[in-house]
C-alpha cells in the first residue's frame, strides 16, 4: 500500500493545518479582547505578540511546503508534479493539493503581515485572508483523514470517524506546536497565562480525540468486518489489527493518555516541566496515529 | 454498444503461466513486471489435499476505484468498460494501487532491462516510456478492437481464459457463462469458474497479495510493536518520569523557600516580645 513517507506527508499536513487554524483562532480571541476589554479572561492572549505569531505562521507554511516535498519525493515522475495543479480532476489527491497550496499561501500571507508589520493592509481584506486560511487549514486537517477513507475497500481507513480522528489530532498537534513557539519566544512571565490556556484548549481537544477514538471503534465494531474464510480465518478484523503495541503504545498512551495527564497535572501544580513532557508526546502520538493507519491494512 | 469482460476457468487452468509469458513479450514489460499473475494455492493436509491456481489480471471494475483516484486524469475508463492509463499524464503518485483491491496496478522505478543489457531488445522499446508511472494490464484493447483476443486468452492451452462481449445477449461469452455457472467478481467485467473448489478461493484474487506482505499483518510481528516506537515511547515514558521528578523537586524547593521567608518574617516581630 503507502509508504511510511506518506505518514509523515500525512502527520505534517495536518500539522500545518492544525498550526495555521489555531493561530486564526487566538488572533479571532484576542481581537475580541480588544473590542471588548471586559473580557477579562482573555487578556493572556494580549502576551502573544507579532513576532509571535510572525514566527509562528513562517514554521507553519515551513512545515505545510515540507509535507508538500515528501509527497513530491514519493512520487515516479516528481519532475511532473505541478500535473496535480495543472491537470485537476475530482479526485481527493487533487482538491487535497489545492486545499494544502491554499494554505500555505494563507500562511505566508498572513505571516508576512505580522513579519514586516503590513499596517496597510485594511482589516475588512485581513479578516478576509484570516477566515479562508482558517477554513483552508480546516480542509487540510480534514483532507489529510479523507486520503485513506476514500479507499473503500480497507474498513481500517473506510471509516467515517477516521478524518474526524485525524481532525482533532491535526489541531491537538497544532496547539502543541503552537505552545512550543509561545515557550521559546515570549518571555517566561508573559507566557505564564498563555501556556495554561493552550494546555488547557489541548486537553479539551484531546478529550475530543479519544471520543473521536472511540466513536471509530463503535463504528468499526458496528461495520462488523468479520471476514472469515477457508483461507484467511487466523486473520485478524480491523480491529484486531489495530489491537498492537504500535498503535496501543505511540498513539493511545503517547499521544492521548500521558498527555492528557500530564496536562492536567500542569493545569493543577503550574509547573512547566509537566507541559514540556506533555508537547512532545503530542507530537509523538500524533505521528504514530499516521504510522498505524497507513500500515494496518484491513 | 460493446463492453468487453472475461470468463476465467479455475478448473481448467494448470498453472503452466503462459499467460503471463505472452503477456510479458508482447506487452514488453520490464524486468519484474507483471501485468497478469496466477495464484497458486494450496489447502486441506495430507492425504486430503487440494490445488488450485487462481489467473488475475485487470478486473475492469464497472465503477473503477483507480479511476475515480488518480488526481490528473492519467487513468481513464474507455467506452467498452476496460480501464486505461495515459502514461504522459501519469505522475507516479501510486495512489491508483492503493485503490486496487485486486492489485492489479504497479509503478516500476527501475531503469533496466532483461539480462541486465544496457539497452532494450527491440521488443522491449515499446516500454520505454512506462518508468516511474502506473501500469497494468491493458485488456488488449487494441486487439480486440481488431477483432482478435488478448495475448493472455489467445494463448491459453486449455483456454482457461475466455473473452468476448458482455453487452450482446448472442456472444458466446453469455453461453458459457451459464453453461459452467460462473460467478461474477464483484461488480467487475471477470467471471470465475470455480467448480468443485470452495467458491471463497476468489478471496485471494483480492489484495490478499499486498495484505500478507504488510508486516503489520504478519502474525510474527502483530502486538510485539517495532523498534522505533517502543524506542519513542521508552524515550516519552523517561521525559514524563523527569518532568515529574523536576516538577516534585521544584514543588518541594519552592515550599522550603516558602517556609523560610514566612520564619524570617515572623522572626522580627517576635524577637522584641524575647528581649
């Protein structure tokens, strides 16, 4: 089937997208904070400052281009790759490619406004750029998930659950890099407040994954593939052949049960070094979620 | 209106894979691809065993998944219902493979040629273009819009292998149909006969090919995990025991500073009431 380049194609994909969505999202937050400054609640994303999210948008489209290379390397003729854009048809691989082009354009754009500070540019067209990035960001995450449900005859990826697991861990890695970002550029009081609501937006969204998780397996056990045959009867169903250490250990205890502790852990003693155990088992779990579906074909 | 399909006789294929040869000469494909493949299987123990071989090929699905897929347009369903593939529109993705349940498909990336010449035979000059692309068999289309049968059929020795048109009521492709009581493949222009043979031997006709290479299927490997990800999460599990033993000592230093400054506080005032 695919190779292990289209898991990471996959995994960062829906990184950038989860990444470029979060951003709009505390830009929408923090506008609101300043139209109304009795929302008291929000004044932390105030600490998120322009170069902030200059750095942060400039990683995003880094990452989305990076995923867009590996897909490239993987193909047999990388040398006709532009055929994608120039050939559309209907197909998911070609609205997919749009919808990522789209986002990194969005991205630069939106990065290259908070980078050089575009004071020029009128908000009505700024507002404009932020909601088609956040809906194109959406897309991706969404499209990313879509990739392996289109292939209806693999009951592990034709799962209608599969893009909405995909979605949520898209924006759970999103927020992880995002938190990463506030981590190393905003000064350690100011990012105080920050980090907590990021941590806590992720374990909101982590709850949401593993009921994603969970709403796949009922659907999965409702499908009931259970194939047996002369032939294949010690073959295991979809589910059991999601059952191994791989999936069990990168994704459901490194990418949702240990972080969601550990973030709770942060939430309740304040202590940094919860969050920064928490960030990169997010971004673990979430490239093993990839890994295990790309490679359990069933 | 023509819509070409096949009749394949499992009780009459002797597995002698002439099919594939032919296939391969006039097709000039490239080392180590195959448009067309016969299964070989065994089942049953000794002394009650049984053989038989299962010839796959292009099912030319009715709705073709390949099709639907491909994000340039390279493969395409012609009117006659077999599929094909434009090679200079193909970019090599694979995503058409992954969407071939028979497995039918393949993308080969190696430049050589049989015998490890440096330069194709004259036969094989047709494949040049056929590098880094999709390929699969083509169901002789060319042939058949001549009148004349597929290389695979044409020179089957027990003529296993039966072509004609499922849209005539009068081909004797419908006849024999009935006659042997073959069955439709899914919703795919094939017919198997499968005879006395358990009708589920087809089920390897399916990508049980590509299922059985995935080693995340291999009942050695399945729940034993690999190396990177045990190595991740051995490295995750060490990072969160860290965190929390950092996170207990700071908790824990943070209190003793806490306790400190609260008894130097408290020392002054009581110190006048000792005097």
């Amino acid at each position: 089937m695919f190779d292990n380049i289209i898991a990471w194609y996959l995994f960062l994909g829906g990184a950038g997208g989860g990444m470029v969505f979060v951003l709009v999202f505390l830009d929408a937050l923090s506008i609101r904070y300043r139209q109304k400054t009795e929302h008291s609640s929000l004044s932390w994303t105030q600490a998120i400052t322009r170069p902030t999210y200059a750095k942060a948008y400039v990683l995003a489209a880094a990452i989305l281009v990076l995923s867009a290379l590996l897909l490239l390397v993987d193909l047999g003729r990388p040398e006709r790759f532009y055929y994608v854009l120039t050939h559309p048809t209907f197909s998911v691989l070609s609205i997919g490619s749009y919808t990522l082009a789209g986002t990194i354009l969005a991205a630069l754009f939106l990065g290259s406004v908070a980078l050089f500070d575009l004071k020029r540019i009128s908000q009505p067209i700024l507002l404009l750029a932020e909601a088609a990035g956040a809906l194109l960001a959406l897309a991706t995450m969404v499209y990313t998930g879509i990739f392996l449900f289109e292939i209806d005859f693999i009951s592990t990826w034709h799962n209608p659950l599969l893009p909405v697991l995909f979605t949520c861990s898209a924006l759970s890695v999103g927020i992880a890099l995002v938190a990463v970002l506030v981590l190393v550029s905003v000064g350690e009081r100011a990012q105080k407040a920050v980090i907590l609501a990021l941590s806590r937006l992720d374990s909101v969204v982590i709850l949401a994954e593993a009921g994603a998780l969970i709403a796949y397996i009922c659907a999965a056990a409702q499908a009931g593939d259970q194939t047996s045959s002369l032939y294949m009867e010690a073959w295991p169903g979809s589910l059991a052949a999601l059952c191994n250490a791989d999936f069990l250990l990168g994704f459901v205890a490194c990418g949702l049960a240990l972080p969601l502790i550990l973030e709770l852990a942060f939430a309740r003693a304040k202590q940094r070094a919860f969050l920064l155990a928490a960030l990169p088992l997010v971004l673990i779990g979430g490239f093993y979620l990839r890994f295990c579906m790309v490679n359990t074909v069933w | 209106m023509v819509r070409y399909g096949m009749v394949v006789d499992t009780t009459l294929c002797t597995g002698c894979k002439t099919c594939i040869v032919a296939c391969q000469l006039n097709g000039a494909l490239r080392p180590g691809v195959s448009w067309t493949r016969v299964e070989e299987l065994e089942w049953g123990g000794w002394p009650n065993t049984q053989r038989a071989y299962l010839p796959r090929l292009c099912m030319s699905c009715l709705e073709p998944l390949c099709v639907k897929v491909c994000p340039t347009g390279a493969s395409f369903q012609r009117e006659n219902g077999t599929v094909g593939i434009a090679y200079e529109h193909c970019i090599g993705c694979g995503v058409c493979i992954a969407a071939c349940r028979y497995g039918a498909r393949s993308i080969n990336n190696s430049d050589s040629w049989f015998y490890g010449s440096a330069e194709p035979a004259p036969y094989e000059e047709g494949s040049r273009e056929r590098r880094g692309v999709a390929e699969k068999c083509t169901f002789c289309h060319e042939r058949l819009a001549e009148g004349l049968a597929p290389f695979c059929v044409e020179n089957c020795i027990t003529r296993a292998r039966v072509c004609g048109n499922l849209d005539d009521e009068n081909d004797p492709l419908h006849a024999l149909i009935k006659q042997t009581g073959a069955h439709q493949l899914d919703e795919t222009s094939l017919y198997y006969v499968t005879g006395n043979y358990p009708p589920d031997i087809l089920e390897h006709v399916r990508v049980a090919g590509d299922l059985a290479e995935n080693p995340l299927m291999q009942d050695e490997e399945k729940g034993e995990g690999n190396a990177a990800v045990l190595a991740g999460t051995g490295v995750g599990l060490g990072a969160c025991a860290l965190s929390v033993a950092l996170a207990a000592k700071r908790s824990r230093s943070n209190r003793e500073r806490g306790h400190e400054r609260e008894y130097k506080r408290k020392q002054p005032s009581e110190d006048p009431e000792n005097t």
